[in-house]
C-alpha cells in the first residue's frame, strides 16, 4: 500500500474494514496520520483513546495538539526510564 493509500484510507485501515489487511506497519502509519491531522479527537471517541495509548506505548509520537493539551502520560514514562537507566 502506497503512502498516499494509508492516508486517504486511514478511517478503515484503523478499525480494521479497509478492502485489503493492512500490515502493521501500515497501521501505524495510519494513525500516525490520524493523529498528525487532528482527525482522531473528531471522529468517535475510542480514536482519541486509542491516540493515546499507541503514543503511549511508543508506537506513535505525539502530535503538537497533544502536547499541548497534555494528552498521554508518555514525559512521565520517558522521565521514569531515563531515571531507572542511571541506577
């Protein structure tokens, strides 16, 4: 699947209806998408949670909106790992 695919098809690669079963990869790269375009926190709100958790999770990063908004709790888990690191 083409850049401009995932893109245009990001709605039903995410909930998982697009004609042809996105790779991981391209699922990601979906919400990435989604977030990056604000279009998560529009539609139904599982997009927004789901947001959430994937940039929590390491799977996305966040997007400005996010930041300054602080939605996720992804500085505290960084600050949490930085530290346990220098024990």
């Amino acid at each position: 699947m083409t850049e401009d695919e995932i893109k245009l098809n990001a709605v039903a690669i995410a909930e998982g209806w697009y004609e042809t079963q996105a790779t991981e990869d391209e699922e990601i790269k979906a919400w990435q998408h989604l977030i990056d375009t604000g279009l998560c926190w529009q539609l139904q709100g599982w997009f927004g949670r789901m947001a959430v958790n994937l940039v929590g999770q390491g799977f996305c990063v966040p997007s400005q909106f996010m930041i300054d908004r602080g939605l996720g709790k992804w500085e505290d888990q960084e600050n949490e790992q930085i530290g346990s690191e220098k024990e």
